[in-house]
C-alpha cells in the first residue's frame, strides 16, 4: 500500500493534474545580479496606496450582503426554522435554509463523507442553519435575528480526553476516534532505552491556536448566466473552483475564481468554504451580486485552527550526548469531521535528529467543535515544543550544552522516509554554529553562571534555543508558467499562485528580470485567477516559491531562446554565443556584434515572444527539507510572572536567499506568530456547561501586538548551494520560520527561573502560580 | 479652495421602490404589519427608509452630502457607500485597528464611530495621504522597508503612524511601539514597521513638516 504523503496536506482533497516533464533542467545561477538582492515588492504601491482591491473590497452595481445564520449549540438537531418573519422585511431578497435552495446540496467534509449542505444535525457550534442576502450588511443581519430556529440541543463533548471515555457522547455514530491511531516505528524503543545513561520522560501540551488573519473569510460571487464568478479571499484559486463546481455541479471552466490579493491566510484559507457555495446559491436566487463576508467571531469558529496537542515524550540518551531512543504520544482533535487533529505533530520526533530507535503514536478523537485546518507548519510547532524541551532537559541531565547536543546529532538522510533518502542540503550543523555566534551563545551562557551582584533580584535573564526542520518546502510539479515579452522590452508573467503577502510575486520578478536582463519594474504579473492564469496548487506548504520559481525560469529561459534566435538571424551569426546584458544581445566572441533587445526587428513585427515553463520533477531519492535553529533571551519578574522577550537571532537554511527585504520579514513574522503560540493565544471552549467558544474575538483571545515583540530580532541566512533542490536553489521558508520559536522561549524561561512551563501559555497566569508553588516546595 | 461634491448617495429612492413592490402584489400590508410585530419584539429596530438621517462628511478635504441610517458605522459608509475602500475591515468591534482614520488629525478605529457622529470632522483616510499618483512619507517609508506582508492592516498602520507623526515628529522607540499597538498585523510585521516609522519621520522632516 502507498503511504500516503503527509508533506502534501495543502492539496488534500482535491484534483492536482500533471503538467509536462521539461526535460531537461537550466543549470544552477553561478552569481545572480538581482535574485537574493533586497527588493521593495512589485506590488508594494497597490499595497500602501490602498489601490490594491483586495476580495472584500470588491463593489459591484446591485451588490447585495450575506450573512449566514449559525447553529450556536455544539451538538444540536435543527428541528425546524421558521423565515418568515425575515422574508418579509424590507430590503431582504432572499433566505434560504434546508427547506429550499440548497437542500440537495451535499458537502464534502472528508473523502465518504458527504453529509446534506443544510445538514439538520448540527456536530460543531457555528455550522450552517441559514442565510440571508439584503440590501446592506445591517439589514441581512435583522433578518437573521429574525429568523426562528427550533433546536434539540445534545449532549457534546469538547475535550479530547473526554471525548476517549467510554461515557462521553459519541459525535458521530462510530465513536470519537477520527480515523486509526497512526503508528510510526523504527528500531526498538526498549534496547535503545536499556542503552541510555539517561532516560526522561515528560508530559507536555499545547493550547489550540486560531489563524485569524485579518482579511475575514469571505467572497463576492456574480452570475453572468451560466457563468460564476468569484472574488474570494483564498489561498488558492483552483481550489476554491473544484470545490464549488463539485458542490454546484458546475463545469470547471464556468466558475471563474479570482484572488488577486489577500489579506493573509496561514493555511485556513486552503480549502474552501461553505459561505462561497452560499454566495453563489443566494446570487443565483436573486440574480444579483452578493458580497458574503464572515464576522470576525465566525472566523473563530468555523475558518480552521491548530488542533490541541496533549503529547507524552520519553527520551534516552548516552553521557556523551548520543540519543538512544524517543517514545511519543499524541492525543488531538481536528474537530467534528476529520481534520488532521495529530497531522505531522511527530515529525521533529521522526525526523529532525539522529536516533535509530524511534517509536510514535497518533490519536485524533473527534470533539463537537469546529474543524482544524493547516496552520502555519501543521503539528510542527506542537512537535517542536516537547521535543525541544525535552533536548534541553536531556543536555542539562549530562551536563552538555544544549547546542552541542544537538551538534551531536545531526542527521544527513531522512530517517522517517522509507527508504532513508539523503538530504540534498541539511544546514542544520550551520545554523545552530552560525545562530549561536550571532547570538552570543557561549559568552551568555558563562555571564549566567556568574551573575552579576547589581542585578535586580526580581528580574532574572535566561537564554534559550530550539533547533528544527520543516517536513515539506521542497516545491514540485505541477506548475505552467506563460511569459511574455513585448517588442519595447516590457514582459508579461502570467502565473496561477496567490501571493498570500510572503512576496512570492516580487521573487518571481526577480527570477524573470535575472534571466532576461530587464528591470523588473517592467514586468506585470497576472496571478490567481482561474480564468486567466494557469493552474496551480494553492499557496501553502512553503513550496511556492520552490514551486512556481523553477517553472519561471523556464519560460524565462524559452523566451530567451527564441529571442536570441531572432537576434541570432538579425546579426548574422549563430545563437551560441549571445548573452543579454542590460536589454541588450550582445555576441561573447565579438562584443561589437550586439542588438538592443528593442531594436530586433523578429520582435518587432511578432510584436510578442511567448514562453512557457513547467516545473520538472524533483530529484529522485532525495529529501528537500528546509533546517533552522533560533536563540532568545528573556527577563522574568519573578514577583509578578511577567516575561519580556529580550531578542531572538534566528538562523535559517531555506536555500538560495531570493529577496533579503521579503525572507528577513518572513522571519520576523514567524518568530511573532511563535511568540503568540507560545505566550498569549489559546482558544477556550466552555468544557462542561455548554462547549461553546468563551474568546471569539481579540480582546480575549490576544494576537502579539507591536508591544510584545522585541526592538530586536537578527536574522542569519544560512545559504547553502543547493542546486540539486531545484533549478532556483531555494528551498521554503514561511514555516520553519515559527517552529522553533515556543520552545526556544520555554527554554529560556526555565533558564531564568529553574521552572519548566510544559503546557501553553507561558504567561504571568501561569508563571506566577508555578513560581509560588516551587517556592512552597522549597 | 476645497470642492464641494453633492450628494452621492440615496438609498430612499431603492427602499421606496421595494415597499411599492410589496404593495402593489397585495402582501404589503400584511408585510408591514408583521415587521411591525417583529420590531416590537426585537431590541434593535432597524430603521426604515424614512428615517434615514442626513449628514455631511468632509473626508480628505471634500464634502459629501450622505442619506445614511443612523446605525451605520462611518467604515461602513467609506467602503460601502463611497467606494473609499483603502480603510479596511477586520474585525468591525474595535479591536484590530485595520480601520483606523484620522478624526481631527488624531487616529481613531471608524467602526467604533457612527457616520452621523463624524459630521463636520475633518476625516484623513489612506486615499487622502496620497498627492494625485504620488505616496505620501509614510507610505513610502513603509514601501522601502517592507514593513507589511499581506498588506490588509497596512492601510491601518500607515494612518497611526501618520497621526502620531502629526504631533510628534520625532519619536522615541518606545513611542513608536505604543503608536502602533492598537493595529494588529497578523503577518507580525511589527519589526519592519518600526524601521518605517524611523524613516518616515525623517522624510517628513525633509519635506518640512510634511502634510
């Protein structure tokens, strides 16, 4: 049976057709003029102007407003719903429910499970019951309250650990196990164990983190007869038209999506939403536009999270630093369908450094809550978190520093994939040398065993650091990319892929203005609509640079070809020896035979060369993993709890550096995005009297404000050649980027007060409680 | 000289139209006298039509003569009803700052204001820092040092900073960080948006005190 390919969870559940082998591949830049420069982005004006017209900016003539009517029962039955009331208000065109538009509708929550559009048995708060288009936002919202649900409400359970017990209502008919348990074995745990100086064993968990980005979940959809047409928010635009037109029953090519920008998605705008479906359906009935964005509160309960973790890690390891063996559990929760609750919480365990003697354990138990989606590395920060507290414990154990044991065991082929492919580049060992040095690691470390008499007894410093690796980034096929280069030198890239605000279209610029020699502030990128642009994957993953870069430079490198044909003709001599340099043809044996690229006459009566590129395979029996390792340094107030984050150097191998102003700032964001995982985010459900959601919005689930960053925060490129990678030589990098970065804090909390924080948040909640109760033991 | 625009916007003419309709296929009376019922029962009483206020908005410096409900939040009536859509909606409950304007040179979240409030306040949104083509320092600043990712709080961004810079031209660090603390950036953007308020404030200072 064919293991099925975790790394790809971004395609998951929909159709990814192939695109042609290339053939052969360009050989890796030798020294690049503009990729790896710092570059404003291509489309940083639209941004800061305000030009930019994002999906919820869209405004079309007779637009009407959506919104939708959610069951606000965990386990609940509609019994019955009354719209009346609604349909008769003024400036409401239209309501629809389980009694009317969609109720033949179905809904795809996993493979072989289909359950009715308008389902009455509502498994999560904040599933479908209705919806309302009107004249304004204001008024589709009257007529919501007014319409009158009649529900049985059900016993639910919302915790993982409940959901196992034999007592515990059952979501679904089957039970609440969401699938197998998911088993990972390699060697034997127990010789390697019986092998260990030292064995520790700890409990560790992690609280639920919500993506919300800040461009609600959302779309404008419009009927031009058989035609729809969507303005959606999305990740990726192919993936919102299979889905609808399999839902509609529609023919691919008469839904056109289009997501030109969007304001951020972090994995929960991969898949599709019902809301688009509804959209379409009330547009259809009304025959006018409807523009259906979510509440802010909706997005915390339906747009996907990062599942719980309740992990259990044992760990052996030999005096000298050797590991001998890891023993992990996990028990999560995708939700009510599944939903990947344990997706990927293991691979640090499985992957990330050198032991032979591996064993692991997946649960994913179904709760009455909303449905987990890829957030940002799916399970890799959660795996992160124990093991690299468990790394940190074993060092202190034998006396080792924390960076030299991971030094120790650093791995140069994918132990976790069948058949131990080797790494085409793990810069590991480099990262965690060069991140190290920047920070100052050793010259902390010696300051801290010497602390200084003025130090304020209350505020305690501390240093810490994780190391990671991310299991996808590698990119792959498919990808057809079209180029076009006008006669005044000017081109046209037309690429599928969003650029979901990591700079993927500022890159592929780059990647075309490093090819041809021209500015790229001639180059217009067309992207992200399914009517006009090629397919592609929807951005996630960190592969679309890695992705979508190769399949650039190819067309790149077709147009130049045929332009250096007709230059070739037009100078007389072969195409061998010409080069581009500065818009212009220039022959490398004869540097008076050149041409401006203006001037070819070809060109001129074409008027446009068109090149295509697709993206070839990656190399076979070879793993493409991006690597990194991040160093912090807190200050504790042990009187109060509060944490201050001093500084983070992060140093990681991503591959070739493609723009610096765009990897730093994904960087900085991820160590954010950690920092928020880590300290202040956890989403609480009302466990025992009613399951509902306490913190749906931002005053009481708290996202990292300008105020809890610290002033500084080092990035260290660690570039490696990897032209094996990929024809770019980049690898991905929005993830790794915030693996780490949890447990680099824990880390250094326990280096400044001898408190290990083994479950989220580290907070003065929590800190506080632990500080007074190691002092009552003491 | 600032221009004077006219009225821009009636909503009374369509909602009119829609009760006729009603009427006219005998349903009308029954309709009303049911919504009545329902208005009764409900504590928010959607307000009719006729009872749209008047209101004049002055927004970069041009007078627009608005028929709005008095519910309506001033970021409504920007995106929705004037097509002013830079200002962004991120969570319409103060608590992101996606939406913030200048009101009287000071920033302030237009979701937490009701359009019939801002009468008569003069109102800077993103599109009013703009000269014709032509960004302003702030947007500039926040051009070069890429200070923003998805680019969705940005506009927000822009305009906290654009107000403190207003009565504070030269900020400390930690002013900075305090300006900026009521915009959320999901993306965490926040390092490179305290770079750009370091180089704003220097290209507004070149320019002599700027806008």
């Amino acid at each position: 049976m064919k293991e099925r390919d975790e790394s790809l969870y971004y395609v998951r559940d929909i159709p990814v057709p192939e695109t042609p082998d290339p053939g052969t591949e360009p050989k890796p830049w030798n020294k690049t003029e503009i990729v790896g420069k710092p570059m404003p982005r291509v489309d940083a004006y639209e941004r800061v102007s305000g030009s930019a017209v994002y999906p919820s900016d869209t405004l079309l003539p007779g637009m009407l407003y959506g919104v939708i009517l959610r069951c606000p029962h965990p386990n609940a039955v509609v019994r019955n719903v009354d719209t009346s009331g609604a349909e008769r208000m003024p400036g409401v065109y239209a309501v629809i429910s389980g009694s009317n538009a969609g109720s033949e509708l179905k809904w795809p929550y996993a493979p072989g499970i289909r359950p009715k559009f308008f389902d009455a048995h509502c498994h999560f708060e904040g599933e479908v019951v209705a919806a309302v288009a009107a004249e304004t936002p204001y008024r589709a919202w009257d007529a919501g309250r007014a319409i009158k649900v009649k529900y049985d409400v059900l016993p639910f359970v919302s915790d993982p650990r409940d959901a196992l017990r034999p007592d515990s209502p059952a979501v679904h008919q089957k039970g609440n196990l969401a699938g197998d348990v998911q088993k990972y074995e390699r060697g034997d745990v127990n010789k390697g164990f019986a092998a260990a100086d030292v064995v520790l064993e700890s409990e560790y968990r992690t609280s639920v983190e919500i993506h919300t980005p800040m461009e609600l979940h959302g779309c404008v959809a419009r009927w031009d007869g058989d035609l729809l047409t969507i303005w959606e928010s999305t990740q990726g635009v192919y993936a919102v038209q299979s889905r609808v037109a399999e839902v509609l029953g529609l023919p691919l090519a008469k839904v056109r999506v289009i997501g030109h920008y969007l304001g951020g998605g972090f994995g929960s705008k991969l898949q599709t939403g019902k809301y688009s479906v509804i959209a379409a359906l009330m547009a259809k009935k009304t025959g006018r536009p409807v523009k259906l964005f979510l509440s802010r509160e909706e997005t915390f309960l339906v747009t996907g999270n990062r599942p719980p973790s309740y992990m259990k890690l044992k760990a052996g390891v030999k005096s000298d630093g050797t590991l001998t063996a890891l023993e992990f559990q996990c028990l999560g929760a995708g939700g009510a369908y599944p939903s990947g609750g344990v997706q990927l919480v293991d691979w640090q365990v499985r992957d990330l450094y050198t032991c032979p003697n591996v064993r692991t354990e997946g649960t994913d138990a179904y709760i009455n809550a909303g449905l987990a989606r890829p957030f940002r590395a799916p399970g890799h920060p959660q795996g992160s978190w124990a093991l690299e507290q468990m790394m940190d414990s074993l060092a202190e154990a034998i006396k080792m520093d924390p960076v030299d044991l991971r030094l120790k065991n650093i791995p140069n082929y994918s132990q976790a994939r069948p058949g131990n492919p080797p790494y085409t580049t793990t810069g590991l060992r480099e990262c965690l040398e060069a991140g190290a040095k920047a920070f100052g690691w050793k010259e902390a470390r010696n300051r801290k065993s010497k602390p200084e008499k003025t130090e304020k007894i209350h505020l305690r410093r501390g240093i810490g650091m994780a190391g990671c690796l991310w299991v996808a980034g590698s990119g792959q096929p498919p990808s057809t990319i079209i180029l076009k280069l006008f006669s005044d030198g000017s081109a046209n890239l037309n690429m599928g892929a969003s650029d979901i605000g990591t700079g993927t279209k500022t890159i592929m610029a780059m990647v075309v203005a490093e090819e041809l020699g021209l500015k790229p502030d001639k180059i217009q990128i067309e992207n992200a609509d399914t009517g006009a642009t090629q397919y592609a994957t929807p951005s996630g993953g960190s592969k679309t640079v890695p992705t979508e870069g190769p399949a650039v430079r190819a067309a790149a490198i077709d147009v130049k070809q045929q332009l250096l044909k007709l230059a070739a003709e037009e100078l007389k001599i072969g195409s061998a020896d010409l080069t581009i340099q500065d818009g212009e043809i220039i022959s490398a044996g004869d540097q008076s035979k050149k041409i401006k690229i203006t001037g070819i006459s070809g060109l001129k009566k074409r008027g446009v060369i068109v090149g295509v590129g697709y993206r070839g395979p990656n190399p076979k029996g070879k793993a493409v993993n991006p690597f990194g390792a991040q160093f912090c340094e807190v200050e504790v107030n042990t009187k109060t709890g509060e944490i201050e984050i001093l500084r983070f150097v992060a140093a990681h191998d991503s591959g070739r550096v493609m723009n610096r102003l765009t990897y730093d700032n994904q960087v900085i964001g991820g160590i954010t995005m950690g920092i928020g995982f880590a300290m202040t985010e956890a989403r609480v459900l009302d466990r025992s009297e009613t399951g509902k959601l306490c913190n749906k919005n931002w005053h009481d689930y708290k996202l990292p404000t300008a105020l809890d960053v610290p002033a500084e925060i080092v990035s260290i490129p660690i570039e490696l050649d990897d032209s094996e990678a990929n024809s770019i030589g980049a690898k991905g990098h929005g993830e790794p980027v915030t693996i780490p970065t949890a447990a680099a804090i824990a880390n250094a909390v326990y280096d400044a007060t001898g408190i290990r924080v083994t479950d989220t948040l580290i907070n003065p909640v929590q800190l506080s409680r632990l500080l007074s109760e190691s002092k009552e033991r003491k | 000289m600032k221009e004077e625009s006219k009225p821009t916007l009636c909503n009374c003419a369509q909602g009119v139209t829609r009760r006729g309709f009603l009427a006219s296929v005998g349903a009308g009376a029954v309709a009303v006298a049911a919504a009545g019922k329902i208005a009764a029962e409900s504590s928010t009483v959607p307000a009719s039509p006729e009872e749209m206020a008047r209101t004049a908005l002055l927004i970069n410096g041009r007078k627009y003569h608005l028929l709005v409900e008095p519910r309506w939040s001033l970021l409504f009536v920007l995106r929705e009803k004037l097509g002013l859509t830079a200002t962004k909606v991120g969570c319409d409950r103060g608590e992101c700052g996606a939406c913030t304007v200048l009101v009287n040179d000071m920033p302030q979240y237009a979701c937490m204001i009701l359009a019939v409030e801002a009468e008569g306040a003069p109102i800077t949104t993103l599109e009013g820092l703009m000269n014709a083509e032509e960004l302003g320092p702030v947007q500039q600043a926040f051009l070069e040092h890429d200070a923003f990712q998805c680019g969705y709080c940005t506009p927000g961004q822009i305009m906290a900073v654009e107000g403190l810079l207003r009565r504070n031209p030269d900020p400390s660090p930690e002013e900075i960080k305090r300006s900026v603390s009521g915009n959320l950036c999901r993306c965490g953007a926040y390092a490179h948006i305290f770079k750009a308020v370091r180089r704003a404030a220097e290209l507004k200072s070149a320019k002599g005190g700027g806008q």
